[in-house]
C-alpha cells in the first residue's frame, strides 16, 4: 500500500512570508496529523483531526498556523506570516481505526522549511 | 501532561557491542512505542508495548515495558553499523485521545 505523501519536500521562504504543506495519508486512514520536528528534538503535535474535523489543535500557533482537512483526506498546513523558529521538518501522520488495539502511526518524510 | 524522557541523547558504540536505551515517561501511558529515524527519513515504527511486562524482539533490538517504574527499554545487541539511526520513543496518554508524545530521540552510530 501507499504510504503517506507530502510536498514539497523542501521549502526556502524569508521571514513573514507565507508557507503550505500538503499531506495525502494512506487509503483509508481517519486520523491524520501534523507534526513540528524541530532539528535534534523529537516531533511535537500541531493538530490531529479525525475525518474532517479537529480532535486536538492545542499546540498549534494559531496566530500564523492553521490547517484543514476538507473533503477528509488530503490536508493542508499554512504558515503566515513564518517566523525564523518555523524553521523545521513538518511530518504527517496517519492512522488506521482498524489497528486501534496499537494506535500505530504511519509518518510521510516530511516536508522541511528553512526561514531565513 | 505526560512528558517523555530519554537517555542517553548520543551514543557512540562500536560494532559487536551491547548497549541500553532508556526512556522515562512521567504520568500513566497506556502503550509505549519505539520508532527509528534516519537522517532525512521518516520515522520507522520499530515496536508497539501494550502492557505491563511486554517484552518485544526484532533481529537485534528488543525492547521491553515496565509500567510501575514507568520505564522502557531498547537494548542493542551485538550492534552493527547498519542500526545508526536516531531512535525516539513515544507514550500516548489515554486522556489525550491518541497523541502521541515523543522523548527527544537517541542519535544512535555504530562504529566499525
């Protein structure tokens, strides 16, 4: 099966411009997340939805960040206006609620932002 | 808010050897999960624990589960370079639906 796509993969913006990240997750996951993976600390969740709806976005910097899931399956994450501590890996994830006895998440690469 | 720590955040071993992950997490955590990174990768699922006591093994990583001390484990054994990587491990909190919390990651290289 597929696995969890992302793009860009990379991204160079200056301070105050604005950014988007695109996730597709695996066929039939419900769940899908967005990390911040900043370089040499582990990922911190920005939001996690459910379908299309938001389950916790309570780590999420909603001054400049926002997210949505429209249609339930691809997502989309913006930055506006970056910062130059938005410089990060930003990760998809998704889950499948069929293995909720695991809770298992699958993570796309990433896509990296480079804020100067 | 649980909070997960890890230990030690570099190790440098050579090959052959055996050699101890730790991870703390600091509140009840209803399974515990290791993942693998290498550079520029994503992260790799490498194990799921579920409960008090499980112990899991994968060629030369085996992890195991203690949840009254509220520890985890990922030991090495007889390491080889292809298992440099940055380990995380990660705990969900049952009250925060299925977040998952990671420790910082152990950026594991194995020497020739």
């Amino acid at each position: 099966e597929a696995g969890v796509a992302q793009s860009p993969r990379y991204k160079i913006i200056e301070k105050r411009q604005s950014v988007a990240f695109w996730c597709n997750p695996i066929s039939g996951h419900a769940t899908l997340y967005w990390y911040q993976q900043i370089l040499g600390q582990g990922p911190k969740l920005l939001i996690q939805f459910q379908n299309n709806g938001v389950v916790d976005d309570s780590q999420l910097p909603k001054d400049r960040f926002s997210a949505e899931r429209l249609k339930g399956v691809d997502s989309t994450l913006k930055i506006q206006p970056a910062k130059l501590e938005d410089s990060a890996v930003y990760l998809c994830a998704s889950r499948n609620p069929g293995r909720q006895l695991t809770g298992e998440l699958f993570f796309g690469e990433g896509s990296r932002l480079t804020v100067l | 808010e649980l909070k997960v720590e890890q230990n030690p955040l570099f190790l440098s071993m050579q090959e052959g050897k055996n050699y101890t992950i730790y991870c703390n997490y600091s509140t009840t955590s209803d399974r515990l999960y290791w993942y693998r990174q290498d550079p520029g990768k994503s992260l790799e699922s490498l194990f799921v624990l579920l409960s008090n006591g499980a112990v899991k093994q994968e060629g030369r990583l085996m992890a195991s589960l203690d949840t009254k001390a509220r520890l985890s484990t990922l030991h090495i054994t007889a390491a080889v370079h292809d298992l440099s990587a940055t380990y995380f491990c990660a705990g969900r909190q049952e009250t925060s639906g299925s977040r998952l919390t990671f420790g910082e990651g152990t950026q594991l290289t194995v020497n020739p």
